[in-house]
C-alpha cells in the first residue's frame, strides 16, 4: 500500500517538476546570451596595469553598482603628439679657435697674387704695389732662376775675398758653382740695358731692365748671346757661364738690383 502512495506521489510531483526544469533552462539560455553580448570581463589589476603601460591620456573609472562591480574605460581618440627629434649638431654651436705659435713673424707685406697671372705679370704687379721699396716678402718667388740647376757657393753679404783675403768684403750677389758653357737664363722679361765687360771685375756680363727700377745682371760668363736694346723674354739665354774677370772658378755671380742698389737675391727667387 505504501509503496502504491509513493509511486502516485512521484506521478503528482511530475508536471511541477518539468516545469521548474523548464524554467531554470530558460534562465541558463538567457544567462547564456547575455555573456555572449557582454563585454570580456577584465580585473581592476589588469586594467590599471593597462593604464600604465599606456601612459598618460588614459581614463579609468571604477563605479559600484547595486548588481555588482562595473568598469568603464575611456581612451583617448588621438594618440600623444610626438616630439620631433633634433639633431645635436643642429642645436650645438661649433667654435674654432685659431692659435699660431709665437714664433711665427707677422708681416704688412702686399697678399699674395693670384697664381693665374702669369710670372712676369706678377712681377710687374708687386713692382707697381711696392713702387721701388719691394718688401722681401712680397719679391719672393717673383723672378725664375738664373740657371736650370742652383747649387749656391757664396752668398750675398759681408765675407772674406777669396782673391784679396779682405775680411769684410760685401759680395753684392748670390753665387752658384757652375760648369762652363752652360745656359745663363733671364730671370724675368725686360731690356738688355749692358752686354759687354764689366771693368770692375764682373768679367763678361749682362744687364736687364724689368722696369720700375729693378735689374738683374749675370756675371764672369764666359761669353754673352744679347745685345744691349734687346727685349728678352722670361727664360730666354743670355749667355754661358765661364770664370772671366775676378774670379776663382768657373761659377755665375748673379745680382739683383733695386733702384741702383744690390740687394739679396735670396729674397727674389
């Protein structure tokens, strides 16, 4: 009898269960849905490492609500401006500092001419700078050689006569041992002014005018190629070296000479 209640029980009870059934699995579906939709839950730990790693211009706002915990996040539309970069060598300023030793000798002589011109045009440029007072500095390198090859023996200046042993005798040109024969060229163009013998030991010897007061002469040749009138060129021979006149050896005693007096031809070449 007992066991009849209980199985009409359990037939009574039926209907009220499947509808609870019912019940609960249509709130588990709309439970479902709706975490489906909702936005991935995200802990406040991670949020705010989210918010540093991204730096400033992020928002984050925590609100309580009555049903539970709500987050908000708000980004920034734009990212941050960047600053633009700058080169260090746009920025920092160079200076040069210039030292010169103090050995060094300061000079007013006349620039330097450009190197375009030709070697006689310079010449004649310092000449016209410097009238008839031509500074050393200024003359250097202003007249060519005398010979292809210099190799200097006396210089010009105060020394001991090799023919009458005087002490202070002053050698007005610059010496350069030298084969007879060989080609004696002028040191610049101008106007053979002496082509002859020179009676005060020069032996056979040439003169030329460059103008404005400065000369050359060539000295103990053993014969000369000009004439006096003649227009010579930069180069050009004016004789062969020798040992004629007051001389020990074959050898060219050259001279410059700047408004009538000798000066150091060392200063010209």
């Amino acid at each position: 009898m007992s066991e009849v209640k209980q199985r009409g029980r359990r037939k009574a009870s039926s209907p009220v269960t499947h509808e609870l059934s019912a019940h609960l699995g249509s709130r588990r579906e709309a439970l479902a849905a709706e975490r489906a939709n909702a936005t991935p839950n995200i802990s406040v730990a991670q949020l705010l490492r989210s918010g540093a790693a991204s730096g400033a211009g992020q928002k984050v706002g925590v609100a309580m609500a009555a049903t539970g915990l709500v987050l908000a996040v708000t980004l920034p539309s734009t990212q941050a401006a960047e600053v633009p970069s700058v080169q260090a060598s746009s920025v920092s300023s160079v200076e040069t500092v210039v030292t010169a030793a103090a050995d060094i000798p300061i000079t007013f002589a006349s620039p330097q001419l450009a190197s375009s011109m030709s070697p006689d045009g310079q010449l004649k440029e310092t000449l016209k700078v410097e009238a008839s007072n031509v500074a050393p500095q200024a003359a250097k390198g202003t007249l060519s050689a005398p010979l292809k090859t210099l190799v200097p023996s006396s210089p010009f200046g105060d020394r001991i006569s090799p023919i009458t042993g005087q002490v202070d005798e002053h050698h007005t040109g610059q010496d350069y041992a030298i084969a007879s024969g060989t080609e004696v060229l002028s040191a610049a163009s101008g106007t053979v002014t002496f082509s002859g013998w020179h009676t005060y030991g020069g032996g056979n010897r040439v003169v030329v005018d460059h103008g404005n007061g400065l000369s050359t002469s060539y000295n103990h040749m053993s014969s000369n190629a000009v004439k006096v009138g003649q227009k010579v060129e930069r180069g050009e021979v004016v004789g062969f070296s020798g040992s004629t006149g007051a001389s020990t050896g074959p050898h060219l005693h050259f001279e410059v000479i700047v408004d009538d007096e000798t000066v150091d031809p060392m200063g010209w070449l």
